[in-house]
C-alpha cells in the first residue's frame, strides 16, 4: 500500500505524438470546462479560480505559452484542464468515449483487471501550476506524457495533522506551510518523488498527494480503478472521491447518536461521553493499527 513510480514505462506512441499540434488536430474545437486562476497554485477549499469553458485547440496552446493575449483574467493566467463525460453531471470521464482520436496512443501499465476499471482521465496544465492536497477513494495510476512534475505525499494516517475539509487539506502552500496556522503539520511524514515524462506513478487509494507540474505545460492521463467490493462505492462518484458507502453510512449514524445526545442530557454529560467516545476512537485507532502493521 504504499506508492511507486515506473521509470520510463512504455506508455505507447502518446509520448512522442501528443504535441499541441497533433492534439489540435485530433480533437479540434471541442468545447472543454477548465479552472483559470491568476495564482499559480490552485486552492480547491477556497476557490482561488473561476470556471470557465474555450476549445480545446485554443486551451493546449495557451497553456503551453507563459502569457497570451486572450485571456478571462489575466496575461500570465494559469490554465488547469480535468477532463469529465460529455454529460459532466452523469458521465464518468474515459478517454475511449470521449477523446477516441487519441484514445489508442496510450498503453496503461497491467496493475488491474479490465474488470476493475472505473475511469481514464486526460489532465492538461500550464508550467508551474499546483493542485490542492488531498486523497482520492480508489487506486490510481497517474501517466505523466509530457512535462515535469513534483509529487509531495502522505500516508493515510497522517490525516491527523493536515487539517482535511472533506478530501482536501486546508494547507494549501504545502511546500512552505504556515506552522503558525498549522502546527501539527510538523508531525506529518512528507514523500517527495519527481515525475518525468514516460514515468507512471502509482497512488493507493487514501494517501494524499500534492503535484505541481515545473517548467512546462504538463499533459497526463490518470487511471482509476475499484479494488474493493464494488457496492462500497457511491454509485454517484463520478470522480473517485467521495467516501465509501460503509463510512457514510456509519457516520450519518453517529451524527444521529450525537443529536439525540444532545437533545436528552446536560451539556456536562454530552461533553463527558464525547470524550468516552474519542476515547473509545483512540482505541480503536491504535488496534487497527497493530492490524495494518502485521
């Protein structure tokens, strides 16, 4: 359970073929949805960045340039393209649906069955862009095309210290935090790694991840998969991170336990057995642990 990069894994023709050019070509005007940010680094918690829609032929050209002359915002604006379904509130994006020009240039690495499969995700961003730390629900392997990136990781556990809203980190400049702000971010374990073109990089499920694409336009394909039972799942993720069924399930009941709580005692007795039952979570926490461990 732990990630790996591949080194120069052969990842088909995509390599040396997906120049803006060639992309231009294959799939044209297509309308796409991107984020557009003036900062080059990208908050998801605070929305730092607007959504709006180009051609694609006119999207992979911008990002490839440091400025340009059209822009929503800015010249030296940053463009962050994840690709979704034609239908981006029922379609799971798939590159063989909806990109089938280009659909054969790449090979994934043998790490699932095709059973498994969930999605296939065309990412395209200017130089210098970072995304948000957070975790995705399934294993995935990130396919890096074209472009540098750096990788910065965390184990699950180090939930405990990155201050998480939902799947996301409130610490967005992860690099350089603010230990002010976010002390115990000290106490976190940091994974660094360098994606080069050619180079797969495989993410377990839970760990969270931070990617920053360096000093050129970054072209990647991201490969989802379920490697659980597949009723765990949320049959509404179109993106492969909302939590599983059994966790909602478990603390919509807790919600609930608390409320009633609440609703029946003294607040000396809600915060008395609030704390027998972080307790009780602490417990918990350090058994599985011995589990995962062994």
């Amino acid at each position: 359970r732990y990630p790996f990069i591949l080194h120069k894994y052969d990842i088909g023709p995509c390599q040396t073929k997906w120049t803006s050019d060639y992309l231009e070509n294959k799939i044209g005007s297509k309308p796409v949805r991107i984020h557009v940010s003036q900062d080059s680094m990208m908050d998801f918690v605070r929305k730092n960045f607007t959504y709006e829609t180009l051609p694609f032929n006119k999207l992979i050209k911008r990002c490839e340039r440091a400025t340009n002359d059209e822009y929503f915002v800015s010249p030296n604006e940053h463009y962050y393209f994840r690709a979704l379904g034609d239908n981006q509130r029922t379609d799971i994006a798939n590159i063989e649906k909806h990109f089938p020009s280009i659909a054969g240039d790449i090979k994934y690495p043998p790490l699932f069955s095709s059973e498994q499969f969930f999605s296939s995700v065309l990412r395209i961003g200017s130089a210098n862009t970072q995304l948000w730390t957070h975790y995705d629900i399934m294993d995935n392997t990130l396919i890096q095309v074209h472009g540098t990136k750096r990788l910065i990781m965390f184990k699950p556990s180090d939930i405990d210290y990155l201050y998480i809203d939902g799947d996301k980190s409130l610490v967005n400049d992860i690099e350089q935090p603010d230990f002010e702000t976010y002390p115990l971010v000290r106490q976190a374990t940091y994974y660094t790694g360098t994606l080069q073109a050619g180079d797969c990089l495989f993410i377990p499920a839970l760990w969270f991840h931070n990617i920053k694409s360096l000093a050129t336009h970054a072209i990647s394909v991201n490969v989802f998969w379920r490697h659980v039972n597949v009723d765990f799942y949320d049959p509404k993720d179109l993106y492969g991170n909302k939590d599983l069924v059994p966790f909602n399930r478990t603390i919509g009941q807790l919600a609930k336990s608390l409320h009633e709580l609440d609703k029946q005692l003294p607040a000396v007795y809600t915060d008395f057995y609030a704390r027998r039952l972080r307790s009780y979570l602490d417990n918990y926490i350090r058994e599985n642990e011995k589990k995962i461990s062994q």
